[in-house]
C-alpha cells in the first residue's frame, strides 16, 4: 500500500510538473507572437543617423534625399534618389523589427526609389511609453501595406513601377498583401525570402527551435496550437488571416516573382515556401542551403546581382 501511495504521489508531482511546463511554453508562445521580446525600439537619434548614412549614399550608390508624410495613422518614409529612377521599391519588415532595422535593404536597389515604414506604427508606441499595438502576423500588417501601395498610386506611381521586397514576417505579409493587391492588378514585382507559414505553424515551430528534444513530438503541436490561439485573443485577429496557403487559395499572382528559398529553415517550412512559390505564373527560385535571413551571406554578391537582374527586367 505504501509503494502504492509513492507511485500515485509521483506521479501526480510529474504530471503537475509537465503541465506546469506545458503552461509556461504556452504563455511564452503567445507573448512572443504578439510582442517579440528581442525587439527594441532604436533612439530617434541613431535611426536619423543611420538615414543620413543612407542619404549620403556610396560609390555604387547615389543616395538620395529622405522625405516623410501621414497615411492613414502611419508614418511613411521615402528616399528619392538623385538621378531618375524607373520604379519604387517598398521595404517590409520582418519580425521583432521596424523600420530602421530593414533600411539598409535599400542599398539593394541603387536605381529605385524606396519606401518604408514600420506595421501599426509600434516603434513610436514604444518610444512614446504608451500601450504597444500586437503583433498580428500579417492579419493587421497586410492592410497596412495594402493602404501604403494605394497611398503611392494616389502620388501618380504606377503600380507596375510598384516593387514589394519581404523577408521573414516581411515576407508573410507581403505574400498576404498581394492576395488582396491582386484583385485591382499586378504589382512590379515581389522579391521575398522565408515567410512563415501560419502563426499557428510559427508557434509550433518555436518551441521546437533548432534542435530536436524527446518530448517535442508530444507538446510542441499543443503548445503551438494553444500558445496561437492565445496570441490570436490578444491580437484580436483570426488564425486563419495569417495562413499564407489559405489565403492565397487558388489565386494565380500575376506579379513576377524572385525567391530566395533557405532549403535547412526550420521557421520557415521550405514546402510552404514551395508552395507560395508555384501561386505566380512567372517566378524565379533560388533554393541556399542556410535558414532565411541568412542568404545574402552565403550567396555573397550573388544575392545583390539577382536582384538587380530581375529588378532591371521587370521595369523595363
């Protein structure tokens, strides 16, 4: 009776430990989706520094003149390059991000204008020490561009002169954006790298991390399907907005395509991004064997000079 009792009272102690644990990864999913906690607004005074950095441009760059104005609630920066330019390129960012982390991006595309800007306006939310809008994983973020591509096309640029460059979420929301940019025409070009398939599958994804622990079979697709939903309550947007596959459904994009598909990511599923891939009737992939983010490093110029190509021929 005794063993009885110590293997009951045992197992009880590890079944509240598990779940205990269970909870805690929970929590820390959905906070994470809505807040990430590496993410840190930047000091006005290094974001303008690093501007004018880019203002001054370089050798292979002419730089430009910087220029910001209200849309809709956001705060829409824009560098009008020195020399004439045949398109606009519009930087998104990706997750735990903002506006200035993305910039340098833009010295990319020494011949285009560019635009950014940060989603629901979170940066100044945090400097200001107020409430800080979530992170909706392209739910909110998506119309934000939608409104930006708008507002550009209302300033007498043709949306085939339109150019979306995403990475990680940036990615996400611009695949997201497009869907719905997609039922009034096609845009220049979209050039993208690592999208997240759902929130869902980036909550699983998560947990998991890099490397494969026992217990990850068990929890990880509960932890990520609870942590999700909690995130989706606090945000106030459905799962489903976020689904990249769901979305896009059986639309044909017809906005040409540049892929840097990371084949070993383990954020960003590579059959996911396979499948975004085959929605455009006229896409290039470029398959790097690192996790996404990490293709400029291993392509080296490469990365820059297929972007280039594929700018010059869709704004021909």
């Amino acid at each position: 009776m005794r063993l009885i009792k110590s293997l009951c009272y045992g197992t009880t102690v590890a079944l509240m430990a598990v779940a205990g644990f269970t909870f805690y990864k929970i929590s820390s999913v959905a906070h994470e989706l809505t807040d990430p906690p590496f993410y840190h607004a930047q000091p006005l005074e290094r974001v303008d520094g690093t501007y004018q950095e880019l203002a001054r441009g370089s050798a292979d760059d002419p730089g430009g003149t910087w220029s910001s104005r209200e849309v809709d609630g956001l705060q829409v920066w824009a560098l009008k390059r020195t020399r004439p330019s045949p398109g606009v390129v519009l930087l998104l960012h990706g997750f735990g991000d903002d506006r200035w982390g993305t910039s340098p991006s833009l010295r990319w595309f020494p011949e285009l204008d560019a635009v950014i800007f940060t989603y629901l306006r979170r940066d100044d939310a945090m400097r200001a020490g107020g409430p800080v809008p979530p992170v909706t994983f392209g739910a909110r973020e998506s119309d934000n561009v939608v409104r930006v591509v708008h507002d550009l096309e209302a300033q007498g640029i043709p949306r085939k002169r339109i150019i979306l460059l995403g990475r990680s979420l940036g990615a996400s929301v611009g695949l997201l954006a497009l869907a719905k940019l997609e039922r009034e025409g096609p845009l220049g070009g979209f050039i993208w790298e690592g999208p997240p398939a759902s929130s869902r599958d980036f909550g699983e994804r998560l947990v998991r991390g890099p490397k494969d622990r026992f217990w990850h079979p068990l929890l990880a697709p509960l932890i990520g399907e609870l942590g999700s939903r909690w995130a989706a309550r606090i945000g106030h947007y459905d799962r489903d907005d976020t689904d990249l596959l769901r979305q896009l459904d059986e639309q044909r994009l017809r906005t040409p395509s540049l892929c840097f598909l990371a084949t070993q990511d383990r954020l960003a599923p590579p059959e996911i991004q396979r499948a975004a891939a085959a929605h455009f009737t006229n896409s290039r992939m470029i398959e790097v064997p690192t996790w996404h983010l990490h293709c400029p490093e291993v392509l080296g110029p490469a990365y820059a000079q297929a972007i280039r190509q594929a700018t010059e021929r869709w704004l021909q």
